[in-house]
C-alpha cells in the first residue's frame, strides 16, 4: 500500500519536474524569438537610417554643384559679353532685341585653382569715379598674378567728391568677380583674422604705386616690400600700370577683368535690362555722355555760358578740394585747345551738323546739368525725344540708387554699351572706358569728338564767318574717321598721359569683327 502510494507521488513529482522544464524551455524559447525579433527592428531602423543620410548627403551635394555652377554664371560662355550677361543680341535693334529675351545659358565649368606659392597679401583702395576705379582693379589683379600674391576685394573710394558709401559687393557680383579669375590669382574678400588685426591696428606698409610704371617696377620694388611685411596696401590705384610695353599675357587679363569678372550685381543688372527694354520699344536709341555738370567744370576751370555768379560757385569749389591741383585756369584758352567738355548748345549744333536724326531718342547718361533747364533749352528744341533714367523708371525703381552716384553711373554704362550710337562730349573715364568696351562688342559706333576743331567751326559758324551747309560739311570731314573703327593705339613713350588709354582701345584683345573670326575672337580672353 505504502509502495503504491510511493509510487503515485513519485510520478506526480516526475510530471511536475517535466512541466517545469517544458515552462522554462517555452519561455527561453520566447527570450529567443524575442530577441532576434528587436535586433531586426534594430537592424532595420539603421538602415533607414543609412539611407536617409545617404539620401541627404546626395541632395546637398547636388545643390553645392548647382549654386557652383549657377555662381560662374557667364565666365565661361562662347560669348564672352555680347552687351553685359548675355541679354541682347550684338544687333541690339533688330525685332529679337525688342523682346529682350535671355540667350540660353550653356553648360558651365568652374575654372581650376591655379596653384601657386602666395608671396604675400596685397590690399588696394581705389580712388575716383565708378570707371576710374573700374581700370584700377582690372590692373591690380593684373599685378596681383604677376607678383603671385593674393589679392583682398579692393575697396573703393568713399571719400571723393561724389562721397558714395558704397562697398565693392554693392556694385559688382563678387563672388563672380573671385570664382572666375581663381585660375589666374586668389582673391579673398578679407585678410586672414592674424593679418587683419595687424592691420586694424595700423601695423601695415602703406604706399601709392608710381603712376604709369611697368610690370617690372611692381617686380622689383612692390613685391621685396610684400615679401618683408607679408602685407602692402596700395592706397592710390589710378593709372598705375602703364598702357603699352606690357606683355601680352598682362594686357589680355586686363581685358579679361574688365569684360568677364566685374560684373555688375543683379539689381543694376535687372534695371539695367528694363531701362534698355523701354528704350528699344520706340526704336534706336543714342546715349550721349554729357559730361556738363558740376563738379567736372569746378575741376576743368571751364565756364564758358556760365553767369557771373555760377563761375564764383565753381572756383570756390575748385578751391575747396585739396586734390584738385590745378587753381588758376583760365578758361577761354582751355577751351581753344579742346580740354574742356562740350556745353548743351555746343553738342546740339554738333549733333545737328553731323546729321542726327531729330527724331531719335537721346538718352543722357550724366548727372545733373549744371544750369538746369536754361542750358539745356537748344537741345531739347534740336532733339525733342531727350530721356533721362529719371523719366523712364519711376521713384520706387530708384530708391535704393539715391546717394549711390557709382550705381546710378553702373546703370548708365549698360544702357550706354547697348545703345546704337554712343557720343561723349568730353574723353574722362567713363568716355573712354565704353569706348573700348563697345571696341570689343564688335566695334560698335561711337563718335568721339575733335573738341578742338569742333570748338574753332562753332566759333567760326556762331559769327557768321561759315554758312551752315559748310560748317555741316566740316564737321563730317573732321569725324569719318572717328566712329569707333578699328585703330592702333597712340603710344607716346615718354608723355604717357597724352597717349592712348588702354582701356580706350584694348587692340591685344579686338579681333575683326567678321564672323569668320568669332571663334578665335571668343578665346583672345
């Protein structure tokens, strides 16, 4: 009985053992699948994971490529500048050029770094008007590549007469201006924060460059000073390099500057394009320089037309302006030998003589007229259709360009490269800036005036000692030749300030204009 009573609970203890292991392995089975089951959420979660960083990764690389190539905007285009960033075709007055569609843009390639060992820092601060400084950089990046130094974004003249508070980024694209020539120089927008401290504190090797000297004078004079002082500010920038005897290399980036890199920002650009558009829908258009206000008759000493008391105003602000050197000017023979610009009545008789149409619209591409609307009565009897930026954009368009005279005179010198003829009445900056840039567009006509001779058949006419048709007639013999043609430059070695301006007329980058020659013409840069 016992036994079997042993027996029962030895069996009953027997299955309670097997349920317990079978329970155990049930739920260790569990912890198993379990397990595996979190690792390959794990494993999955980091695989999206993966691939959502891979997936970013891409998308910001793509983007960094696309802004690259959309920076380098028309660096690199077969056209190099028809105008300014292909907007107009060169036959600016043909029925495409009224819709002024944008040309397609081309693929575009971001220029290779050029290699070099950086001798140094240079720092430049222009001094002038817009065009002046203009030149000036095109020669300090010139140098910049010949000295193997990097080049700081230049500054510009805030102090001159004109006081524009402008910076070089509120006028010129610089991130264009510093990616496209980063195969010939390195150009930083600042110095290196170690350096520029130095310089903050007034630890720097300041200087003006002698003005017209070669390439071999920043050789062996500027670059021993940058190579000493790791940094040299150049604090006079005009006419600095001299216009001939530089080799050929030097003189093509001088265009290359001038025609590729300093482009204007896209607000200038964008008016610039509407102002063109608003003109081209009443039919060709010229611009005519008139270089009459102000401060250039303050600085010229020329008065001719002017009042007693205008004449007061202007020599007292000749003697206002320390850097004007010249004081005492006696206009009259000033004006016999062709240095002074041409008054409103005197550019009305020239227009008229070398046959202008009447009706043609004449933007003016200056400032404010000294005299007003006294002075500027025979024009507009002579040439009714007389626009100004002012008239053809309304107030709100010109708002931020208020006290910005370097901005309103960018606007003026792309209205100036479009238009179908381009007449300055006076050989400044601007003048002979467009003159060359229209030399490299293809030549396109641009009448430079023989003040001299022109004053001489106006006096002659005005007395009664020449009859119109034969004061006409010499004004056209004394012009034929002087519409922008292709021509050497006037080199005079040891008078460089009477001689040919190389920016005037760049002739180591113009090529025919025959379409024949448009390849070799777009690889001159």
């Amino acid at each position: 009985m016992c036994d079997r009573e042993m027996c029962r609970v030895e069996d009953r203890d027997k299955k309670r053992r097997r349920f317990a292991i079978g329970t155990m392995g049930l739920r260790k089975l569990g912890e198993i699948r379990v397990e595996k089951l979190k690792n390959s959420m794990v494993n999955v979660r980091s695989g999206k994971m993966k691939m959502m960083l891979i997936r970013a990764m891409t998308t910001v690389l793509l983007w960094i490529c696309l802004v690259q190539l959309t920076a380098l905007g028309g660096s690199l285009g077969p056209r190099v500048l028809k105008g300014w960033p292909s907007c107009f075709t060169q036959d600016s007055h043909s029925a495409a050029a009224l819709d002024v569609k944008l040309l397609p843009v081309h693929a575009r390639v971001l220029p290779h770094k050029r290699v070099y060992k950086n001798n140094g820092y240079l720092v430049v601060s222009c001094n002038g008007g817009l065009n002046q400084m203009r030149s000036a950089i095109c020669d300090m990046v010139a140098i910049a590549r010949y000295l193997n130094v990097t080049l700081i974004v230049p500054e510009l003249d805030k102090t001159s007469f004109w006081a524009d508070p402008s910076e070089f980024a509120n006028i010129f694209d610089v991130d264009h201006f510093i990616t496209s020539l980063r195969d010939e120089v390195r150009i930083l927008k600042q110095l290196p924060p170690r350096l520029k401290k130095r310089v903050e504190m007034g630890i720097v090797h300041t200087m003006p460059p002698v003005s017209w000297s070669d390439i071999s004078y920043y050789h062996n004079q500027i670059l021993p000073l940058i190579q000493k002082y790791k940094v040299v500010h150049l604090n006079r920038t005009d006419a600095r390099l001299a216009n001939n005897g530089q080799p050929l290399e030097l003189q093509k980036l001088r265009c290359r500057v001038n025609f590729r890199a300093l482009r204007f920002t896209n607000q200038i650009e964008e008016l610039g394009r509407r102002v063109v558009k608003l003109l081209r829908q009443n039919g060709p258009f010229l611009v005519l320089h008139l270089r009459y206000e102000m401060d250039m008759l303050a600085f010229s000493g020329c008065t001719q037309g002017c009042n007693a008391e205008e004449v007061e105003d202007l020599t007292r602000m000749r003697y206002a302006y320390p850097w004007w050197k010249e004081k005492i000017i006696n206009s009259d023979l000033k004006r016999k030998d062709g240095l002074c610009p041409l008054t409103p009545e005197e550019t009305a008789l020239t227009l008229r003589a070398l046959d202008i149409d009447r009706d043609i619209q004449i933007y003016i591409a200056a400032g404010e007229i000294y005299g007003g609307k006294r002075r500027m009565d025979s024009l507009a009897a002579a040439y009714p259709k007389l626009v100004r930026k002012e008239t053809l954009l309304g107030a709100a368009d010109l708002q931020y360009f208020q006290n910005h005279s370097s901005q309103m005179a960018a606007l003026d010198y792309l209205v100036s490269l479009e238009s179908d003829i381009f007449v300055p009445t006076y050989d400044g900056n601007m003048a002979k800036v467009v003159e060359g840039h229209r030399r490299f567009l293809g030549f396109k006509k641009t009448i430079l005036l023989d003040r001299r001779v022109l004053v001489e058949l106006i006096d002659k006419y005005t007395s009664g000692l020449l009859g119109w048709d034969e004061f006409s007639s010499a004004v056209k013999d004394t012009h034929a030749q002087r519409m922008g043609n292709p021509r050497k430059r006037l080199v005079i070695t040891d008078r460089p300030k009477e001689e040919d301006y190389f920016y005037a007329n760049p002739e180591e980058c113009l090529q025919p204009s025959d379409d024949d020659d448009e390849e070799e013409a777009v690889n001159i840069l």
